[in-house]
C-alpha cells in the first residue's frame, strides 16, 4: 500500500523514495534527476540552492580539477549554480563552465 509517508517522501523531486527512511535528514530518492559535474580547474564549487519562494545556498562542495561529483536534485534542492571551470552534463545535455 502507498502510505501517505511513502508519498510525501517521494516529494517534490519526484523519485520513488526507498525503504526505510533515515531518522531526520533527506530521505534517498532512487530515480531523482542528476547531473554530473567534473571540475576542470582546482577549487570548483558546486553550490545547491533551496527549492520555494527563496533561492540561497543550503550547501557548497568543493572540488580540485579532475574530481567528479554526482549530484541529485533533491526536495530541499531545486538548483545547482557552479563556480569555476567545469564540465556539466545532464539530461538536457552538456556545458562548460568558467569559460
Ligand atoms: N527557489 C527556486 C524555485 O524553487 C529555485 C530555482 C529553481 C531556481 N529553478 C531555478 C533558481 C532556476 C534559479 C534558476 O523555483
């Protein structure tokens, strides 16, 4: 049966949530959109930015060139911003950044 936690877990981002929630925290989402980020220079930041009526940033992650992040859009995260030359791809395709 669909309970009413498995929906709202599900949530804005649309995936279908796994079992067993952690206690507080975002719970998984299997099939939430990602993309893929590479960074092409040292120092990278990737920053997640809050989904409603406010847009900031919830969290920032660094990366040094040649590392590779794998991120989801997620029911806090409705966007990415990323600062300095990278490599994006998704699933409207790819671009660069810091060009
Ligand atoms: N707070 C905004 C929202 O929920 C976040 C957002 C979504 C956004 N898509 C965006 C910000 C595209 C900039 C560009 O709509």
């Amino acid at each position: 049966m669909d309970t009413e936690g498995a929906a709202a877990r599900r949530g804005a981002a649309g995936g279908r949530a796994l079992p067993g929630p952690p206690e507080g925290g975002v719970p998984p989402q299997e099939s939430a959109r990602y993309i893929v980020v590479k960074a092409l220079e040292d120092g990278v930041t990737i920053m997640g930015l809050t989904r409603g009526r406010d847009t900031r940033s919830h969290h920032s992650e660094k990366l040094d060139r040649g590392e590779v992040m794998v991120a989801q859009f997620t029911d806090p995260t409705a966007a990415r911003k990323v600062r300095g030359r990278a490599e994006i791809l998704t699933d409207v395709g790819r671009v660069e950044s810091g060009v």
